[in-house]
C-alpha cells in the first residue's frame, strides 16, 4: 500500500548574513591544526586530518544514501547546522 508524505513547507530565507558564516567546529578544527603544527607533532596532525577525513566521506556516504533514495538534500553539510 502506497503511502503519501505530506509536503514541507519551503524553508524562510535566511538572507545573505548568515550565508557565508563559518561554523564553530571548523575553527575548532582549525585551532587543533594549528596547535599540532606549533608543538611539532606530525602524528597528532595525520591523526586529526585522518580523522576529519573520515567524517567527511562517512557524512558523504549519507547524503549519496539520501539522493539516491529520492529525497529532497538542500545542502551537504559536516557538523551541526
């Protein structure tokens, strides 16, 4: 038996402010960068960019799954919106 879903309604514009904005994980990320790179570790860098890589293919993984199941994907997105 088929079942319709119910139509959502269109996301409000944000407007242009808060387009471009940088999130806080990546200045987290970025911090923990730096901070490898000052102390000199290259184990703790490899660690932290192998782990971002990760998470960004297992997070794609989720938005190719949703795709290619036919539902609507607005942005691809890493984190918390």
């Amino acid at each position: 038996m088929p079942t319709k879903f119910k139509e959502l309604p269109e996301p409000e514009a944000k407007g242009p402010a808060s387009r471009g904005r940088v999130s806080n994980w990546s200045w987290v990320f970025l911090l923990a960068v730096v901070a490898a790179l000052a102390l000199g570790s290259w184990t703790l860098l490899v660690a932290i960019l192998g782990l971002a890589l990760l998470i960004l293919v297992h997070e794609f993984g989720h938005f190719i799954a949703a795709k290619v199941f036919g539902m609507r994907v607005e942005k691809f997105y890493v984190g918390f919106p």
